[in-house]
C-alpha cells in the first residue's frame, strides 16, 4: 500500500519536474552557444 501511494506521489510531481528541467537545459545550451556574443554585447 505505502509503495503503490509513493509511486503514485511521484509520478504526480514528475511532469512539471521534467518541464523545468527540460527548460533549465535550453536555457544552459542558449547561453553556452551564445556566450560570446553575449560578453561582446556587455563588455
């Protein structure tokens, strides 16, 4: 019962954990592929 009610728990949380996750990555890649444009823009 306790495995079945955490297991449920979990894939609950999941999706909107993914997406975050998900998004963080793209973000991290959009600045790594963009950091020298980006330091010629500021600097």
């Amino acid at each position: 019962m306790e495995f079945k009610r955490k297991f449920g728990k979990q894939r609950k949380s999941k999706p909107k954990k993914g997406l975050f996750l998900i998004l963080l990555l793209i973000v991290a890649l959009y600045l790594w592929f963009n950091a020298e444009s980006l330091m010629n823009a500021f600097f």
